[in-house]
C-alpha cells in the first residue's frame, strides 16, 4: 500500500497517538478517512518520545501543534489531577483512551475507526474532555445460534423443527436446480445431519 495521502484540504481532526500506539507498516489513515490525521507521538516529536516526558506535558505540546486529540493506551492518567488540571486549560483538546486496557493492535485500531464519527462529534462540539471507549467485546447478547432462528421459525409456523429443516433442504434443491446447479457438490446441505 502506498504511504502517500489523498488528503487535498486540511482534516477535520488531528489526532496524536501516543507511545506505543500500533503503527502498522504502511497504513495511512488517511485512506480509511481522509478528514483525519494520525501522527504517531514518535514522528511528532521524538524527544517527547524518548524521554520520560509527564502526559501534561504531551497534551500541552499536542493542543498548541493543533492536534484534536492524544490516543493514549494509559487510562491511569485521566486519574492524575495535574493531567486533569492542564487538560481543563485546553478548551479543544481532548483524551481518548480505552475503559479497559486492551493489548491488541487490531483491536485498538478498530475501535478508534469504529468510534471515529463519534469522536470527530464529541471533539467538536464539547471541548476539552476524556473519551473512554468501551472494551471491545462481544456479549452473550451479541452471539446467535443459527438452529434458535430454525427452531423459532418452526414455533410460530406450528411445525416441527425436523419439518422446518426438511423444507429448507427442499427450498435449497430446487433453487439448485433451477439454476442448473450440481447437487452433489451441496450434498452436505441437502441430507439431514446424524446427532
């Protein structure tokens, strides 16, 4: 992938990812939405990258080079009042961070693109604030088994489970033969599966 923008005006928003931040060969963000930017704290300003630098001091320096936002994988700091202090004095800057530690560049790429309409949102129109996004995880909730959808449809239609399934198969049969399709190559789907 080339490492060129297609960014033409400025972005919307500026974000600035912390220390440890993943930084993926050759992803530009900007390819994913081109009205943000994301500078790794390192290409920003790598003395604050190499030295035990104090998280105000990062936001301070972040806010006054026109950055939106620090991505920061520490929650620890929206804890600390010095941090809280110099980022109440920052009327359009603001902290974005995870409830819970997450240790996985997927999953911390994803959620910040996930939430990004959201923060663009937030950034804009609220002023200096934290933003905690939720742990990305999937809940009982979010989890579907697919013969509780067969087993429901056969409920409400009054028929057996058995009977929903065979009249699927028979739905999939002539589908396949109506399109000229070879049965055998679907027979795991058209014969009743043995318990």
């Amino acid at each position: 992938m080339a490492t060129t923008s297609p960014r033409s005006k400025p972005p919307e928003l500026r974000l600035l990812l912390d220390q440890g931040f993943p930084k993926p060969p050759g992803f530009n963000l900007a390819f994913v939405d081109r009205t943000v930017e994301a500078v790794h704290l390192s290409d920003f300003d790598r003395e604050l990258s190499t030295h035990s630098t104090p998280d105000w001091m990062i936001y301070w320096r972040a806010a006054h080079a026109g950055f939106h936002a620090l991505v920061a994988r520490d929650r620890a700091q929206l804890d600390q009042t010095l941090e809280m202090y110099v980022l109440s004095q920052l009327p359009n800057f603001a902290v974005i961070t995870w409830r819970k530690h997450v240790e996985d560049p997927i999953r911390e790429w994803g959620q910040l693109l996930a939430y990004l309409p959201e923060i663009k949102r937030v950034v804009r129109h609220r002023g200096a604030r934290a933003i905690l996004l939720p742990a990305p995880t999937l809940q009982p909730g979010n989890l579907i088994n697919p013969t509780d959808t067969i087993g429901t449809d056969a409920t409400q239609r009054g028929i057996s489970h058995d009977q929903a399934k065979r009249e699927v198969r028979a739905e999939l049969q002539r589908w396949l033969d109506d399109h000229g399709h070879d049965r055998s190559e679907f027979a795991p789907l058209l014969r009743p599966r043995r318990h």
